[in-house]
C-alpha cells in the first residue's frame, strides 16, 4: 500500500501494538542464549502468559492466542515444564489456556519453512494469533546458518507470514560460543551465525547464566548462580527501552518431575561487601 504522506503528517496514527517490550505485533524477533540456560522455559511461561497464564517473569504482555512449537525437547520434557507450570495457575488460567495456548513439538519431523507445505503450515498457525515461537531455529531449516544469503531466505519467510497475518514470530537461538565464554550475551551481535539472523529482525531478546562477577556483584553463593539467568533485549526498533531482569529457576515441588521447573522473578540486592543472598 502506498503511503498518503499529507494525510501521514497531519492524521495521528494508531497506537503500535507491543506483543512483548519492544516487540511489535506482525514482526519477526529473536530470543538468543547458550544452550540449558532455559530460553525453551522462558518461551514456554512467555506463551502461557499471553495466552491468559500466570506472569512469573515480570515481563509485561499483551493477551491473545499464542503456540509454541518445541523443536529439540521429547513431549515428555515439555509435559514436565507444564507441570510445574501449572503449580502456579489458578483453575481459570489453566482453561484460558488451554482455549488459545497451541502446543505441538516438532522433534519428530525434518521441517523446512522454505518449502510450500511447511510454510503453510505455520501460516496457518499463525493465523488469528497474538504470537508464534520456533524452538529453535534450526529445527526450521535445512541450510547453513553461516550464509547470509540462505538466512536471508529463512527470515524472509518468518516475516512473510508475520506480515500476513498479523502474528509475531520469535525463533529461539543459540548465542556463539565466544560470547558465552566472555560474558557477552547481552550484545546484539551474541547470536551464533550469519549477521542477518540479527539485523533483518526487528527485535532480539536475550538470557544469560549469572556470571562469577555477577555472583559477586549481588552476593550470590558460587553453588546457587547456576539457578539464575538475566532476560533483557539486546535489539529493539520500537518502545522505551527494557530494563533487564533476573530470573531464578525454581524447581517442582514434586520430585518425580525432575525435568521441571519455572523461571520466576529475582529480587537481588546489590552487595558491596560480597554478602550471601
């Protein structure tokens, strides 16, 4: 559609539709971080959130119908994260979710959004939802991820059917293996592969494990840091800037659900002295 520049400049248009901080509704976007950091459990709450879940995070959201497609986990491990989930949930959360909450794991198939029946298939998911997440990128192609042509197309697809449809698409990714050894997670450029996976999207979010130096900083013991991860936005085109959070992954209360847990929002304090949290 070609843009009336008169009426542009003198009409206010509407308000831009944030799905997430920063992420606006019809675009494409990233969650990026080392692998076991949690990225599949913060998809898995960020979905139930805005599919009328509870907000553990303390990340804000719109609310609408959301599906999540696991990529690299069996049914199992996601029913184990579900589980735990749902420690937390009231009886009317759990029916909102299960009316605009879409679940399918993807592990068992060789899938290639390049190709027309794969491409529809997330079209159609897509359609008449608030949101859509891929875990991980490469469970949805077959090419090189260090070719910025190949990756080109692969965006290019993701945001074909985000324009479409009006559906915000995030792809989950692994950061390089550099930037997880430095402490480097929170830069844009932290996303394993070719440079275009960051800057042919219009938002990337990040996770990154609490670092020795950040144990230090909030008084953290060296044996407990494992079980915090910092969330925040490393690249965002649209919105007020987001202020990082710490996360803690706090276990099922049952112990047959080992593979459970939820991320839940940290309280840190600053500690001069090196204190124990």
């Amino acid at each position: 559609m070609v843009i009336n520049i008169l009426s542009a400049m003198c009409e206010k248009p509407e308000a831009l539709n944030f799905v997430l901080p920063g992420l606006v509704a019809g675009t494409v976007g990233a969650l990026v971080s080392p692998g076991g950091s949690g990225k599949s459990a913060a998809a898995l709450q960020i979905g139930a959130q805005v599919s009328g879940g509870p907000n553990l995070m303390g990340i804000e959201s719109s609310l609408g119908k959301a599906a999540y497609f696991p990529g690299e986990d069996p049914e199992i491990a996601v029913r184990h994260r579900l589980f735990a989930l749902g420690e937390h949930c009231s009886e009317s959360q759990r029916m909102e979710m299960q009316s605009n909450y879409y679940i399918e794991p993807l592990d068992a198939y060789t899938v290639n959004i390049l190709t027309d029946d794969w491409a529809n298939y997330f079209l159609k998911a897509a359609k008449g939802r608030k949101l859509l997440m891929i875990d991980t990128l490469r469970i949805s192609h077959q090419l090189d991820e260090n070719d910025s042509g190949a990756m080109s197309q692969v965006v290019g697809a993701m945001k074909k059917i985000s324009s479409v449809t009006g559906c915000s698409i995030i792809f989950l990714h692994h950061t390089s293996k550099s930037s997880a050894l430095n402490d480097q997670g929170a830069e844009q450029q932290a996303s394993r592969g070719s440079s275009v996976l960051v800057d042919n999207i219009r938002w990337q979010g990040y996770m990154k494990n609490m670092s020795e130096a950040d144990a230090k900083e909030f008084g953290v013991e060296d044996s407990q840091r494992r079980y915090f991860v910092q969330f925040g936005v490393s690249k965002q085109n649209y919105g007020a800037p987001f202020e990082p959070v710490w996360l803690r992954k706090v276990s099922c209360s049952d112990p047959d659900v080992v593979g459970g847990y939820t991320l839940q929002k940290a309280v840190l304090e600053h500690s001069k002295k090196g204190g124990r949290l």
